[in-house]
C-alpha cells in the first residue's frame, strides 16, 4: 500500500491556541503519494491549506471588501494577482449566523505561526482585525453535511492522533456531544447529528472544535442532500429524456441518474436547446446533469437548483501549480458561485501530487485514475500498476480536500482506450469510489454502443448496492470504526467502515488478481485483471475506537440496491467488538459485499431514525 506523506508543520501552529477569542483556524499539510512519482511534478512539502472562521461577524460575501493575511490582499486574487504569498484565496459569509468563513492555499514559510487578519467591509468599516494561529490538531473535523431538508447538520471527528474533544461548535453555537464522547483515540472516529438547523445549498456553514484546548476552525458552503451517480458519456449518445429516449432509459436502468454536458456541445451534437431539455428534467424524477460554466446563466433559477447536481469548471486541471492554472480556476469558481450559490462547483484532478494545492479551490474536489484496459495514467509505464491505484487517487483527493467533498470517477467504457475493460475489473473501480470516501460516483465514459457488448450487470449490480446505502455514504464518513482481517488488505481485499449517527456500514471488495501489466497491455499481452475467488475468514470491528457508539446490531446486506437478511457470513457480538467470519468474494459476482448495521449511541438509541 502507498504510503501517504504530509509534511509535519511547525510546532508552534499545533495544538496551539487562536490568540483572539472571536477567531480561529485549522491547517492541514498536502498530503500526496510517495509510492507514485509523476513527470512535472514534485512532493509538495511546503504545500498547507489553512481554514480561518471569525464569530460575530455579520457580512456576506458581497460585503466583503478586502482580507489581508499579514498584509496580503486576499480579496481581487483572481483578477491578475500573482502566487508568492497566496495561492487561492475564498471568503464567505452567513449574516445571518454572523460567521464569516477564510479558507486559502500557501507555499510560503511567512504565512506560519499567528497570521495578522484584518477584513474591511464596502462601507470601509474594519469589520475585524486581530491575529490567530493555525492549528493542526490530532483530531480532526474529517467532513460535514446536512440531512432532513436543512433541518440537522451531521459532523464527523477523527483521531489521525488521540486527543480530548471538550467542546463543538456549529455556526457559533455549542453542539450536544454523544455521551463517551471526550477522548478519541488514534484511528478514532465520532458522527455528531446536530438537529435543530435550517441550512440550504450554498449557505456557509463553520464549525470550532475545541481540541486538547485549542480552537480549530473549519468551513464551507453547505450542499444539496444528493449522492450523484453520473457519467460523462460520448457526445452523440444523448442519454437525457427530451434527447435520446432510448439511452436515456438504459443509463436509468443501470442505476445512473446525472449526466454531464456543456450546451453547445449538446446543441450541436444532440440537435436540442440545452436549456429547455435542462428545465424539463424534475418532471423525470430521476435525471439530473453537470454543466458546463457557460450554461449556468441560461438555466432558470428554479431548475438549476432542482435539476443541475454541479458546474464542472475543468478537468484534470492541476497539471501544473502556477498562476494561470491556480487564479484561472479561482476565477471560474468564484464567478459560478455568484451567478449561481445554490449549485455545487466541481473540478477535476489528475495528479497526486498537485491535487493538494487545488484543493479548496471549488466545493468539491474530484479525481480520475483507471487501472484497466491500458487507460493513460499518471504513473511511470515501467512502474507495476496495482489494481488498487484509482483508489489511492481518490483517497487522496479526499484527504486534501477534507472536510469538503469529493466526487471520486470510476473508469466506465471510452474510446480514448484501445479496447474495454471487463466488466468485474470495472465493477471493483467502481466499489473503490465508494472506498476513498467519495460522496457520489462519477463514470467516464457512457457508450451506447459497447453496453450490449459486454457482461453489464456485473458493473451494475456494484451501482445499484452504491445506490442502496447512498445515504450513509452521503452522510458518513470514512474510518467509522478500526478494524482488523485475515486477508491481505491491498491485495487480497480492500475494506472500508462508514460510520453515520445511526449507521454502520462495511465495504469488503475481492481485489485477489493478477496477470495486468500497464506496459504489456499496448503489445496485446497481459491485457486484463484475472480475479480469483477469496474467502476473508475473520474480521473483527473495533468499536471502542467509536467513542459514541454502545453497541451495533439489526445487520442487513445491501444485494442489487435492497436490504435484506445476512445468510451466509457469521457476525457475533454487539458491543466492545463485533467479528465477521467467511464472507466469500467472487471473482465477478459479488466481487464485493455491503453489510449495515443499526448503531445504539451510549445514552441514546438511534436504531429506528433511519431505513436503509
């Protein structure tokens, strides 16, 4: 398994506290993957993205004048400014929480250590001024979302290092913690449901954890409940009600609901308005589109925010870290935002070492990495490619990205490929979407004409089981509880555990196969993934690393999207910890399996608030 690398800050910024009590922040390092070296590249052991939220500041983002970070104008950087000091720079506000939220990338040794921040206002008002010290804690806020309409917030901690959580903060208000919860160990994880908010896309969210003492801050804009499950498809194909009846209804049939286009792309290659088919689609219940960031002004306001999952402003677009790349990004996030708050901005990703820069940059983060079919990749020809590299992609994306979202892509069926992927080598890349943490599941490419080539419902079967426990991937988080298996993690399996307030899902994919070379494969030799069938003989589930959680039980698996009874995996125990014994893998159905569990929180019983 790669190992990921961060670069350690200052002592000085951990652990220490903000020095105005009004303000506080988070930093966290670039993290990339030391196992895989790209051309162009190098380890961003400078790289740091730094979080900062002032209370009681009622501005919104139009009311932002200026934001200066020891002097360095934050606010116009995307209008021609240069990257010494800053490379991207956000500010938003909730006037109505009276928080206002700072988020920016940096590669210079002068932004360490306290920060001097000082915000003016339009009126020319200083609506704060005063110092605060990042903070890189051992627990983390690792992400954050709403669920029931806006009306709970649900925050999730994890212990990358032990520490004492004392005190939560959400939009400047204390949070109830779940009873345990206090110390979280290494590798430990907390879901905290914070009821009683009223939130909508768009709106800043910030939360202040209070961390062995010290303050950390975090933010972001809050997103539609959704988990996508969309595919950039070849032109022609036109899979969207209005268009293409007949594809449409296929993409729907295989569990696929978001489709990407720009609207002159779909006006010349589809020979329909663009903005009209958009309008036209909640009356489908069921499709919704990405688009690109022309088409944003020439939807209506009511069906942008019903029908449009995201504005994508680029792919792979961290080839290089300078100022065109960077600024140029910055500029078409902040414009999408302002043209329209209500919906998401995506970008893509295809470096491990470059995503950490981007990061932040948009709301949410997306990443592309295949490891089938000879697809391109970013790794050397010569180096041995592992079945398992679009997840370390994705993982890491999402590690940089964190506590944002990210939007993880599975390859699917593209001409860019001399030839196609069988379809349990694509099924598994599709289960690792699900593995890194991403919250919804993206496919490049939909052809019309392979799906009847090929064996289909392999591939399906591992989106429809994603589409059955989408709510708790939307709303979980990664590293729910520690665990420990018989298998060779990496190798003979990968696994994963979700934890949400109420729910505890565990991910257990076969990636028991061979005889793959990503340099052979262009001569027609060692063109695809042979899997064997594996048994994982015993797993235990550490639930002590989940402070909140008593106990666990009610276990369902999740077989073609629906919930029923576990038959033929034995599960002992509720509390302390649980074992799984002999869950067998296929080679191609299932090649992975989806078990949930209802979770008792110590004090408090969740069991019955939410149905898979």
């Amino acid at each position: 398994c790669p190992s990921l690398s961060a670069m350690r800050v200052a002592a000085a910024l951990a652990f220490a506290a903000a020095a105005d009590p009004s303000a506080a922040a988070s930093i966290r390092a670039d993290s990339w993957l030391s196992d895989f070296s790209e051309s162009g590249t190098s380890d961003p052991t400078d790289g740091r993205r730094v979080h900062v939220v002032l209370d009681d500041v009622a501005l919104s983002d139009a009311q932002i004048a200026s934001v200066t970070v020891n002097g360095h104008e934050g606010i116009g950087l995307e209008k021609g400014g240069d990257v010494t000091y800053l490379d991207w720079f956000r500010a938003h506000g909730n006037v109505a929480t009276k928080q206002v939220w700072l988020s920016f990338h940096t590669r210079n040794a002068a932004l360490q250590g306290a920060l001097s921040v000082v915000v003016t206002d339009t009126a020319g008002q200083t609506a704060f001024s005063g110092s605060v010290t990042p903070v890189a804690p051992g627990v983390v806020v690792s992400y954050v979302t709403t669920r029931n309409g806006g009306t709970e917030a649900v925050i999730h901690l994890h212990g990358n290092a032990a520490g004492t959580v004392t005190q939560v903060m959400y939009d400047g208000h204390p949070v109830a913690l779940p009873a345990g919860v206090g110390a979280v160990p290494e590798g430990g994880h907390v879901a905290i449901a914070v009821p009683g908010v009223q939130k909508a896309a768009g709106e800043v969210w910030t939360a202040v954890v209070t961390v062995d003492g010290a303050n950390v801050a975090y933010g972001g804009r809050v997103m539609p409940e959704r988990f996508p499950i969309e595919v950039w498809p070849t032109s022609s194909d036109c899979p969207l009600p209005g268009a293409n009846e007949g594809n449409a209804n296929f993409l729907k049939q295989v569990g696929i609901d978001s489709v990407f286009y720009d609207g002159s792309n779909f006006q010349g290659k589809c020979g329909k308005d663009f903005p009209t088919v958009v309008e036209a689609l909640p009356q489908s219940n069921w499709f919704h589109v990405f688009v690109g960031k022309d088409d944003l002004a020439t939807i209506p306001s009511p069906a942008r925010g019903q029908a449009v999952d995201a504005v994508l402003i680029g792919d792979e677009v961290d080839g290089k870290i300078d100022a065109d790349h960077l600024l140029g990004k910055l500029a078409d996030s902040l414009a999408a935002m302002k043209t329209a708050p209500e919906v998401p901005v995506y970008q893509g990703s295809k470096t491990n070492h470059n995503v950490g820069a981007f990061s932040g940059i948009t709301d949410v983060q997306g990443s592309d990495a295949y490891s089938a079919a000879c697809a391109p990749t970013m790794a050397k020809v010569t180096q041995t490619l592992p079945l398992q590299y679009p997840y370390f992609y994705l993982r890491n994306a999402r590690d940089n990205h964190a506590p944002l979202p990210m939007w993880g892509y599975s390859q699917l069926y593209s001409s860019a490929w001399g030839y196609q992927a069988n379809s349990n080598e694509l099924a598994a890349q599709i289960v690792m979407t699900a593995l890194s943490g991403s919250k919804g599941l993206m496919m490049f490419q939909s052809k019309a004409d392979e799906f009847s080539k090929h064996d289909y419902p392999t591939w399906q079967a591992a989106i429809m089981n994603i589409r059955g426990v989408s709510e708790i991937l939307r709303t979980g988080d990664v590293g729910g509880v520690k665990f420990a298996t018989s298998s060779k993690l990496n190798l003979e399996i990968q696994m994963e555990t979700f934890l949400t307030p109420e729910k505890l899902l565990v991910i257990v994919l076969n990636t028991n196969a061979e005889g793959y070379s990503n340099l052979l494969c262009h001569t027609g030799i060692s063109k695809h993934w042979t899997f064997k069938d594996h048994k994982v003989s015993t797993t235990t589930l550490d639930l002590t690393s989940a402070p909140g959680v008593a106990s666990v039980g009610n276990w369902q698996e999740i077989v073609n999207g629906v919930a029923g009874p576990v038959s033929d995996v034995g599960i002992s125990g509720a509390t302390g910890t649980v074992t799984l014994t002999d869950i067998h893998l296929k080679e191609k159905s299932p090649i992975a399996r989806f078990f949930v569990a209802d979770v008792a929180g110590k004090g408090m019983d969740f069991s019955s608030s939410v149905v898979v």
